[in-house]
C-alpha cells in the first residue's frame, strides 16, 4: 500500500516565495485530508494554533536517552542546519518506528552464552566470513564479508561461531510479536528489522509517540538481554534515518520540524533507498547532501526521477509516501544442506550429484515444515578453503527438488571450474514462506503444482517408511552411488591453509582434509 499522505497540499521549499494572496495552493497553507488547514511553516512564518501544539509535542518528544546521544556529539545542533525546513508539516502527522537489534546474530549469541559476553564473537563460520560481529568485534575494525583467515590475523581471540539460523529466525519472530503488542501495523522488514506505525495508538497506550517507542525499545532490551536501536519519524525514510542515529543502543526521535537538521550533513547515498547509481546521478546534478536533494522542487524531482525516488524525496520532507507491507506470512529462518567429501573430486558429474543430493535434502525438510523458498544459494568448496557460490531466484516459491535442480544446472556450469579440486558443496534455501498459501492463476499452474506435490508426498511417505535415501532423483546418482568419504572420517585431521614443502595450491599431498560443517 502506498501513497497514504496525511496532506494533499503542494510541496514547498525553503526559499521559495509564495504566490501572492495567500490562502490557495502554496499561500502558505496545505489541506490535509480531514480538510482543515495546516500552517506550512517555514523558519519565521506566522504560526497557527496547530503548529503550536506540534511544537509543544516536539519538545515533549526529547527524551533522556536522545539528550544523552546529544552530550556524545552525535545529533546535530541548530546550527549545522544553515537552512530553515524544507517543509514543515508538524512534529508526527505520522508516527512511525524503525526498530534495529543491535548486531543481532553475534548478540543472540553472547545472550545465549554468557561467558561470550564482553568479548569479540563472530557469526559466518560454515561460510568462511564474517556474517555478523559484535561490537567487540567491530571496534576492533572487523567488517562485515571479512575472510575468518583475517579474522584470525586482526583478533587472534576472537571467537568464531557457526551461524544458526534457526535459533536467530525463532527469537527473530519473537521480536516482532512484542512489537505487534504496541501496535498491529508492524512490517517485517529484515530478520532483525521492522518497521511499526504507532499513529493514533497514543490514547489507547496512554503515552506520547516518544513514550511508546520508548517502551517497545525497554521491553526488547530487558527480553533479549541486548539492545535495540530505535528510531520516530514521521516516515519510513526518516526513522531510518533515526534509528541509524546513534548505535549501539540509541533512541532517537525525529519530529517533522527537525528533520532537515539530520538531513543537512549527511550524504545521499545514506538515505535508504538511494543506491550507487542514483548516487552518481544526484553528484552529477551537483546534489551531495540529503538536505540538498529534499530541498530541490517537486517539479524538478518528477521529471528526473521515477516514482520511489520522489517518495523518498517526500518523506525527506517529512510526508509519508511510503506504506508498510505489514503481512506476516514469510519466515526467515533458511535450510541449509552441506555435505564434504573424500577424495575431492574434479568430475563435474560427481560434484553436481552431490549439489543435488543436498538440494533433495534440503527440499524434504523444507516440505516437512510446509515451507517454499522463494531463494537459494548453491555453493562449491575447493580443497584449499575457497568457496564459489551463486544466487538463485524462483518465479514461485518451491521446494520440489527438480525445479531447483533445473534452476541450478546452468549455475553449476559458471562456478565449476574443471582444473580444481572439489572437497564440499551445500545449497541453502530461503526466503521461505508457508507452502499453504496457494493463489489461484489463469494457466493451470496451481493445478499442476499440485500434482506434483502429491507424487513427492509419496515419496517422502516411502523413505520415512523405508529410509531417507530408498528414493532419489537420478541427477543425484552418483553421490549415492559411491561412498561420501573414502576412509573412516573421524580420522581426517582438520587442516589450515598453509601448504607444505613441495605443494602448490592445487597439487597437495595426499593428506585428507576436513572442510566446513557436516549437517
Ligand atoms: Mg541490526
């Protein structure tokens, strides 16, 4: 849903003169929809009685926790805002959360494991790279997409963990049903991520906007044992920008006359949505700042830009244009199917048989939970620790392991390279969602999915019947035809990367190795 304006009224600028007379479009008054007017304030306008009391509300909006993000010099002061407001519009004509856990995954982890508390923990493991850190860990200058091997080279005693996805996706859920007690409108942007509008839920909580974001932020702080990063806005683009603000833990209201104080210093590409090409666009239309763009004309943004590039612009100045998709029906926990063997192996046939097999895997548990994927990642593992994955995006959600097994095979082609030496592969479904949501279509699709899934709700009755593996897909053949590891596995020593005396990357001695997890 999108487009719900509070106020259907001209946009202005500062700077820009009204027309003469007053009184109609841009005289300085902007109608909203329940149709009384609303002074469009511009630094030393006259000030009716509403934006009196959106003035009051704004001052009522500074909490204690937002004056301690101002004595650490994080928010801006009056004067870094040279400019008056692109357009005033009140304090909240919307009032709207984002709501941020504070590195979420390495959090659930010290949360979990008090012992982790306090020290560098890193998520990403079974991958090789950082997937998340603590704050520990990110002072210490790790990033995000880190390689572990430099990891271990920059903090020697950090402590690096498998991801678990299952947990982080259960506490995730967790995390927006206490949201959803404040209010039902509550969008499930990210695992760790939401958006909530709280408009009109001041009279039923018997709190002010600021209040009630202050709860929702207490509340997930004292349930999870870490924090989360809040912000109020009168939009989705400015209490992004909000809860952005001060990290880690911050609280930090933005009422809609002060939005262009937050805008002034800070680069386009910060606001969310603009991206490296609209970025490159905006420099060379000489735009640097968020502020520089909101106070650009409206004309002026329509005829360069198309339409979420105006909403963005909008909610710049202080509209909300940008709706909530608030339906809770995709989860985001991911399956995940990895399986090394040995000897690595070279032959394409044999590698993508075990691509498949995992994929059969991970499609079987996928249909035990009644979930689809929308997404999955296929990945290959060379035996000297370097990993080559790709992205694969469905039509429709699935877990038919032939659908994704076609989806796959060209994938397969691009990252195989036949000079190397393969040791593991996995595949990892996501985007999941509840197979039992069905929609109708025109062409007989459904139909057809349909009786598909009866063919494997056979199959999958006759291995929990006779045995996981009683049937399979014959692109998985001949991982079921040789043995997964030759030699007793127990006996594999895990090794590091260094090569020894006489070997070069892909010509190593015959020493067998351990790669990654076994699930
Ligand atoms: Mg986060």
């Amino acid at each position: 849903m999108r487009g719900r304006l509070p106020i259907d009224g001209p946009l202005r600028r500062e700077g820009e003169e009204p027309p003469e007379g007053g009184g109609g479009p841009g005289g300085g008054h902007a109608l909203n929809r329940r149709g009384s007017k609303e002074r469009v304030w511009r630094g030393g306008g006259v000030r009716t009685e509403q934006s009196r009391r959106d003035e009051e509300l704004a001052r009522s909006a500074r909490l204690p926790q937002q004056g301690a993000a101002r004595q650490a010099g994080s928010a801006p002061r009056r004067s870094d805002a040279m400019a008056a407001p692109p357009v005033a519009i009140g304090s909240f004509p919307r009032a709207m959360i984002h709501i941020d856990a504070d590195a979420f995954f390495a959090s659930v982890e010290q949360a979990r494991n008090p012992e982790l508390r306090g020290r560098p923990v890193i998520t990403g493991k079974e991958r090789n790279i950082v997937a998340s850190m603590s704050y520990e860990a990110k002072a210490l200058g790790i990033q995000r997409g880190t390689p572990l091997n430099e990891v271990k080279r920059i903090c020697p005693e950090a402590v690096l963990l498998p991801s678990d996805y299952e947990t982080y996706s259960l506490l995730s859920k967790r995390f927006f049903s206490i949201v959803r007690r404040y209010t039902p409108d509550v969008e499930e942007y990210g695992i760790d991520e939401c958006f909530a509008d709280i408009t009109g839920m001041r009279r039923p909580l018997k709190m002010s906007y600021p209040r009630i974001a202050a709860a929702i932020k207490e509340e997930l702080d004292t349930s999870f044992g870490f924090t989360f990063s809040t912000g109020l806005a009168p939009n989705k683009t400015v209490a992004k920008i909000a809860s952005k603000w001060k990290k880690p833990s911050g609280l930090t209201v933005i009422p809609g006359r002060d939005i262009h104080r937050y805008l002034a210093g800070m680069p386009v590409e910060k606001v969310w949505g603009i991206g490296p090409h609209t970025t490159a666009y905006l420099n060379k239309l000489g735009i640097r700042t968020a502020l520089e763009f909101a106070q650009k004309d409206e004309g002026w943004v329509q005829e360069r830009f198309s339409k979420p590039f105006y909403e963005t612009w909008r909610e710049l100045n202080g509209y909300s244009a940008i709706g909530l998709e608030t339906e809770e029906k995709e989860t985001y926990a991911s399956i995940q199917k990895v399986k090394t063997f040995t000897p690595p192996s070279s032959d394409p046939e044999f590698v993508f048989a075990q691509l498949s097999k995992n994929v059969e895997n991970a499609t079987m548990k996928a249909r035990r939970y009644h979930l689809a994927a929308h997404r999955a990642i296929c990945f290959l593992k060379t035996q000297d620790y370097r990993g080559d994955g790709a992205e694969m995006r469905f039509s429709r959600a699935t877990a038919f392991p032939h659908e994704i097994i076609r989806a796959m095979e060209p994938v397969f082609r691009r990252l195989f390279d036949p000079r190397e030496r393969y040791r593991s592969t996995g595949v990892v479904l996501f985007k999941l969602i509840d197979d039992t949501i069905t929609q109708p279509d025109l062409f007989g699709v459904t139909a057809r999915i349909e009786r598909v899934a009866k063919v494997y709700e056979a199959a999958d009755g006759i291995r929990v019947k006779y045995g996981k593996h009683t049937l399979f897909l014959g692109s998985s053949f001949y991982a079921h035809s040789f043995a997964q590891h030759l030699g007793e596995r127990g006996d594999v020593p895990e090794r590091r990367e260094d090569l020894f005396k006489g070997e070069t990357a892909r010509q190593r001695l015959g020493i067998p190795m351990f790669l990654g997890e076994v699930k």
